[in-house]
C-alpha cells in the first residue's frame, strides 16, 4: 500500500463492501466533517489563541494544500472538485465559528480540550453507526491487499472524505437502503 499512489477506483470498491447503505455514508460524511472541523478548529485555536498569530487561516490552508495536491493526483477529478468543495466549507465553518466559540484567556486551552472531544466522539459515532448498518459484502480479497494496521488506518483517513462524496455525490447507483 502506498497512500501516495492508490487505485481509487478499487479502494472505492473496498469501501462498499462495508459501506454500501445510504445512512451509515451519510452518517459517516457527517463524522467526517466533525474531524475535520475539529482539526482545522484546533489549529485556529493553537496558532492565533496560543501564538497570537493574526492569520490563522493561513496555517489552516498550508496544512490543507498538501492534502488537496496527494488527492489531485490519486482521485477522479470529479470527485477532487467535490472533496475541494468540501474542505473549503469545512475550513470556512472552521475560520467563522472558531473567533466565537473561543474560550478567553487561560480558558483557551478547554476550546482545544472540546474540539478533541469532538474528534473522538465523532470516530466513535462511526464505529456505532455499524451497528444498526450492518449489511456487508466479502472483503476476503480486499483484506490480502489492504491489511488492518496504521499504514491502512492513514490511507482511509486521507482517502475516507473523496470515497464518501464519490458514493454520495456520483454514485446514486451503489445507493442502497
């Protein structure tokens, strides 16, 4: 596995052996956007509460660039201008919400306390959701190519956001319930 050159095409196929139902991609792009936002939110909060730097969306976009150039070259770009959409909604959320929600002073570090809160909630809340969508197809050929470990867990956590719009957004065929 190489998280910097994947067959998107057939990682997309691996996903709908578990994720084939409407309800848990929707549930999961929901999950997906709260990491996100918890991400991009804890940097806003680190850089311009902690550092006083003035333009923390700027760190936010520098971190989001590299991202947004690994996937140009590893999704359809159909599905990159979609995940583009997405991030810019995200990290826009982020850059308005976070001046407001912002603890003062010392409290500062609670804000980044909540926003991992929120990160952990919103992975666990995707593990649950399994539970009630249940329906899953052989993975035995998947699992020789994409075994379970930390090279696998970073690869669907780069390629999880394009996988979901792809379902979502260009595949009403692979809709299930």
């Amino acid at each position: 596995m190489n998280i910097l050159n994947v067959n998107f095409e057939e990682l997309y196929q691996r996903h709908l052996c578990r994720h084939s139902q409407f309800g848990l991609n929707v549930g999961h792009l929901g999950s997906v956007f709260a990491v996100y936002f918890g991400l991009c939110a804890m940097v806003w909060e680190i850089s311009a509460r902690l550092f006083g730097y003035e333009h923390p969306e700027y760190i936010i976009i520098g971190l989001v660039s590299p991202y947004m150039l690994v996937l140009l070259f590893n999704v359809p770009l159909k599905v990159w201008l979609s995940t583009l959409a997405m991030v810019a909604v995200i990290v826009s959320s982020a850059v308005f919400l976070c001046p407001l929600i912002s603890f003062p002073g010392a409290a500062a570090n609670f804000t980044i306390v909540i926003y991992v809160v929120l990160i952990l909630a919103a992975h666990r809340y995707q593990n649950w959701a399994h539970q009630f969508y249940h329906k899953e197809k052989d993975m035995t050929e998947f699992n020789q190519k994409y075994q379970k470990g930390f090279v696998l867990f970073i690869l669907l956590a780069i390629y999880e956001l394009p996988i979901l719009l792809n379902y979502l957004v260009w595949n009403r065929s692979d809709w299930t319930s």
